[in-house]
C-alpha cells in the first residue's frame, strides 16, 4: 500500500493572490473538495469575502496578508499557516500584476515588479512551502503562466515572467518528485476578471466589446472563467493527479501553439 493511500484526502492548501479572481475561485473549488484554504493576498483585509465564502459552505479557512516577492513576509506567512491551519501539502502559485506597455515605453520598474510577484513570489512560496510537503512524502504545486509565454505585443515582462514559470515548473518537478511532491502549471488563455477589465479600458473598449471580440477567435466561442482555470488547477491537486508532473495545460478554448 503506497503512503498516498493511507492519506485523507482533506490537505492544507495555500493560494496566493486568492482575493478575487482565478485565486478566490480556485480557493472556493479546492474548499468543495474538503481542503482547508489559507487564502494569501497582498492586503489581509481583501481576502475576507473569500474567506467568508468558504466558511459559509461549511468549509475552513484563514485570511493571510503577505506581499509574496518578500522573503521575510513569505516565511513569515508559512510559518503562520502551518501554526493555525495546519502543515501545507497543496500550494498554488497565482498571484500577479500587470504593467503592460511596449518595451520602448517600459520602465525598470515596470519590469521588475512584473518579474518579482510572478517569479519571485512563486520561488518563495515553493521553497517555504516544500519543507512540509518532502517532509510529509506528498505536495502539489500549481504555478499559475498563461498563454502570454507565447508571447504577446506589449507584455514583454509578463510574457517572460510567465515562460519563465514553465521552466520553474519543470525543473522543481524534477527535484521533487522523488519526495512524492508534484509540480505542474496552467496557463489560461482570454480569461474574464479584473485584470482583463483593466486591459479593455486601455485599450479604449468596453470590457463586453473586448470579449466579443476575443471570444470570436476562440474555438469554442466563449471566454474563460475563472471557475474553468479553477477546475484545472484542482485536478492537478487531486489524488488522482499522482503520476502527473511537470506538465503545462493550457486553459484557453483551443490549441496553441
């Protein structure tokens, strides 16, 4: 019998950037299938609606404030979760900004803020994170990239922010898997929330003009949702998902290449 049977299937799961969005989705999704959420947001206070939301189903979770490019406040919040909800065993790695414009316009700023939520923020909770999950012999990790590591006019930082946590994903597949921890990515196509809101209107448009136009060039002629990238995401924390590592599923309507 393998240590993943014996095992309940309710775990700790932490989500970053969990506040609204894919994360509060995702959250929400990973609470139905019995896991206890420790919901990780820049400012505390904005992670209560999710919080609220999962205890009023029935479910357990906390509200964890912490800026995940800072080494201090990432331990710091780890430290926390593993003390007042439990030993982390699920991570998803969803937090993230945009500061869009073409590279002649990009400031350093606007590249390295891009760079240090995405990839910093993703190394920081998975090396915090994966003490418990080797200890333990089992983990999941999901690194949220998205079909911008394909590249995209005007994103140059988020583009290489999300390629790069493809590589990230592989590579700690490789390091850890042999602890039982596994690691995978979803990269979301035209997904509908806040931040594609955001896009629309710098762009001029009205965010229901935006998405006709970008639902007609998908496939299956809608836009995402956040509950479709959430669903993703929980297969890949699933028991089932045990021989699944290293891996990038693209959630966008179609192929890409």
């Amino acid at each position: 019998m393998t240590s993943e049977s014996v095992r309940a299937p309710g775990r700790v799961a932490v989500v970053t950037g969990a506040a609204r969005g894919i994360g509060a989705a995702t959250a929400r999704r990973l609470a139905t299938a019995g896991h206890a959420v420790a919901v990780v947001d820049l400012d505390e206070s904005n992670c209560h609606t999710t919080v609220q939301a999962i205890l009023d189903a029935g479910g357990r979770a906390m509200a964890v404030g912490a800026d995940v490019s800072d080494e201090k406040q990432v331990e710091s919040a780890v430290e926390r979760i593993a003390e007042e909800l439990g030993s982390p065993g699920i991570l998803v790695n969803n937090a993230g900004v945009l500061r869009d414009n073409l590279v002649f316009k990009m400031s350093q700023a606007d590249w390295d803020t891009v760079l240090a939520v995405h990839l910093r923020g993703a190394f920081l909770m998975s090396r915090a994170v994966q003490r418990h999950m080797t200890k333990a012999g089992w983990g999941r990790i999901v690194n949220l990239s998205s079909s911008s590591a394909l590249g995209n006019r005007g994103q140059a930082n988020y583009a290489a922010a999300k390629a790069g946590l493809q590589g990230f994903t592989k590579t700690l597949a490789i390091e850890l898997g042999p602890f039982g921890v596994t690691v995978n990515a979803v990269a979301p196509g035209f997904i509908a929330t806040d931040m594609t809101a955001a896009t629309a209107e710098r762009m001029g448009l009205s965010f229901e003009e935006f998405q006709e136009s970008c639902a007609a060039q998908i496939p299956v002629r809608r836009v995402g949702t956040a509950s479709d990238v959430a669903e993703a995401i929980a297969f890949f924390c699933g028991q089932g998902a045990g021989f699944v590592s290293g891996q990038v599923l693209y959630v966008a309507g179609g192929p890409l290449s």
